[in-house]
C-alpha cells in the first residue's frame, strides 16, 4: 500500500475495514442512515477550526471530512451504485459546466451573473419542467436559516428583494413591534410566527449586509459562553456559586466581565 497515492491508501484503508470477515465491527455496521449524523458533524467542526484560524486543526478536520465522503462512496461501491471516482468524475464535468466563462466562451462579468447563470443550468439539469417558480429545487433538508438565505437569494435573481439595508431594518424593526403586540394577546401560534418573521429578516439583514448569518451566530454563542464561565469564576472567587446570586447581581457581573473585554487591546 505504501507505493499507492494518499487517496488510494485511504480508499485501501475502507475498503478492509468494511470487509465483512476481517474488517472493523463499527465500520462493517454503518449503512447511510447511521453515517449521514457524522458527516454534518465533520463539516461544522472544519468550520469551527476555520472561525478559530486553528489550520493545523483544519487539516485534521478536512481529513474526517474526506473520510465521510470516502466511506460513503465505499457504501455506494457495495451497493453497486457508484464508486469514488464517479463522484470526483462528477464534480468535475459539474464544475467545467457551470462555468462556461471559464472554460467555454459564455459572458459573465459581476457575481450576480455567475449566481444567476449557475441557477438557471442548475434547473435545466435537473430538468425542473414541473413546478415553474423561481423557488424550485430548494431542498428542504438544511437547517432553517440557511433555506431562509436560499429562498431569498432565489427571490433576488428576479428582482424581488430589498434595494438595501435600510428597509431591512425597518421591517426588522416593524416585525418586533408586531411580536410585542402578539405577547399581550397569548396566543402562541401567531407569537411563533411573528417570532419566525423577526427571524428571517435577520437572515435577510444578514445577506444585505454581507455576514455569514451562521458565523455570526457562531461568534456570538462563542462570546456568550465565554462570558457567562468568566461570570461563574467572578462567583467563585467571591465564595458563592453563581446561581446563589439574584438576577441583579449577576448583571452586574456580566457587565464587569463586558468591560473587561472592552478594555482589553485588540
């Protein structure tokens, strides 16, 4: 095996372990319903180590990542549906085609264009004849805010959406009254979907603003507890446990621990 490429080390390396007689008892387990978990979690920990600049853990994390791909394509192998090397196959006649301004003669000159140019090939691929909207073919199986930025992004491409910012946040502004208003009526059906508006404006307000909702969100978890443990040891170091103190008192910790940071030199 050590004459093999990396990669065909590693398909080597799946292959034996998913062999039925002499393999792994785990791996020789998984089917695609048991993997699928693990991928998604592969993908956001390489996100976690780009957030933290961490590249020697990037390319841990890339690696995992590689795996989940490698041991279900070995899934689809056994299964006589495709190998490895159909996906790279794939991916590379995909890329070729859906940038003709690179490798053919098409004209296409901003960002926009290209978004607009990959959507429509997209649809003709997938032959889309039966539902018309510019809405189709946007899955369903992503998490919510991220169907909410591809659903208006879709919009866009046929001029519906905001000039700017500005009338985002004042919708934004206009869906929270409504929320509030919703609190003093109790129901809890309307306040979920006020809530929800509140929700996909902030990821429109995120696009318009050019921030990756999910990162923002990220980082700002990320601040949370990283604030919030600093407030426990404040506690701790006072002699109490942080739940011993009422709601005042630790706001007043979690402002101390705000301008500590702020003090801090950047």
């Amino acid at each position: 095996m050590s004459d093999d490429t990396p990669i065909q080390q590693l398909l080597t390396i799946i292959t034996r372990l998913r062999d039925p007689a002499t393999g792994c008892p785990w791996d020789v387990k998984q089917d695609f319903d048991s993997i699928g978990a693990y991928t998604i979690e592969e993908a956001y920990e390489v996100v976690d180590a780009i957030d933290r600049r961490d590249f020697d853990h990037l390319k841990d994390e890339l690696g995992d990542l590689l795996l989940q791909i490698v041991f279900q394509s070995e899934l689809a192998r056994e299964q006589q549906r495709f190998d490895f090397n159909d996906v790279v196959g794939a991916i590379v006649d995909k890329m070729i085609r859906r940038h003709p301004h690179v490798f053919a003669d098409a004209d296409v000159r901003t960002v926009e264009d290209q978004t607009r140019l990959w959507d429509q090939q997209k649809r003709e691929e997938q032959g889309n004849t039966a539902d018309p909207s510019a809405l189709a073919d946007i899955g369903t199986g992503m998490p919510e805010w991220q169907r909410a930025l591809k659903l208006q992004k879709r919009a866009a491409t046929v001029g519906f959406d905001w000039p700017g910012p500005a009338p985002v946040i004042a919708k934004l502004r206009e869906e929270i009254i409504e929320v509030e208003a919703e609190f003093a009526t109790g129901d809890a059906e309307r306040l979920a979907d006020e809530i929800g508006d509140v929700l996909f404006v902030c990821v429109n307000l995120a696009r318009h603003a050019k921030v990756d909702f999910s990162r923002a969100l990220r980082l700002a978890n990320a601040k949370f507890e990283r604030r919030f443990r600093h407030m426990e040891l404040l506690a701790a170091g006072a002699g109490q446990p942080l739940s011993a103190l009422d709601l005042k008192a630790q706001d007043a910790l979690w402002n101390q621990v705000k301008l500590a940071e702020s003090a801090k030199p950047s």
